[in-house]
C-alpha cells in the first residue's frame, strides 16, 4: 500500500508530497521470496490498518523541527520519497 504524505510548514501556505510504502509481514515476505529486498521510504505494520499506519506516521512527522523548511525537508526525507527528490533546477 502507498500512502502520500502531505506536509507543509506551521503558520504557512503550501505543502510537500512525501510518499512511503506500506508493508505487511506477509507482504514483505512475498516480496523477498524470489530475491533481496532493498527498503527505503517503507513501514512494516502488523496489519493493512490504515488509521494506525497514519497515526503512527503523523507521530514521526510531528517531531520534526528546523531552522528552515529545508531542514525539515531533509529529516522528512527520510521517512517519505519526496516530490522533489532527485529535481535539478
């Protein structure tokens, strides 16, 4: 399962699109059966259940301080795929 991460910064307009894949044990282990495996931007839960993913996710993403959004991005980054990522200007 995907989920989209939508953040933006407190007391501003705008937001950012953080993507991470969601995995179960089982889900994880069918796709490990014909190889390895390389994990980024995922969250292994004990079930597909939605609201506890998302709650679990908003927790982490909450924490998340800096001195500019930059910063905020950089440490969002490593929770979620981000939009941008790889984008050169």
């Amino acid at each position: 399962m995907l989920i989209q991460l939508l953040v933006g910064p407190d007391m501003s307009e705008g937001e950012e699109s953080f993507e991470v894949l969601v995995y179960t044990p089982a889900g994880l282990e069918r796709q490990v059966a014909s190889g390895p495996l390389l994990g980024r931007h995922i969250v292994v839960a004990p079930s597909l259940d939605v609201d506890g993913v998302v709650d679990f996710l908003r927790s982490n993403v909450e924490t998340i301080t800096g001195e500019t959004w930059r910063e905020v991005t950089e440490r969002l980054r490593q929770i979620g795929a981000w939009e941008f990522e790889g984008y050169r200007p």
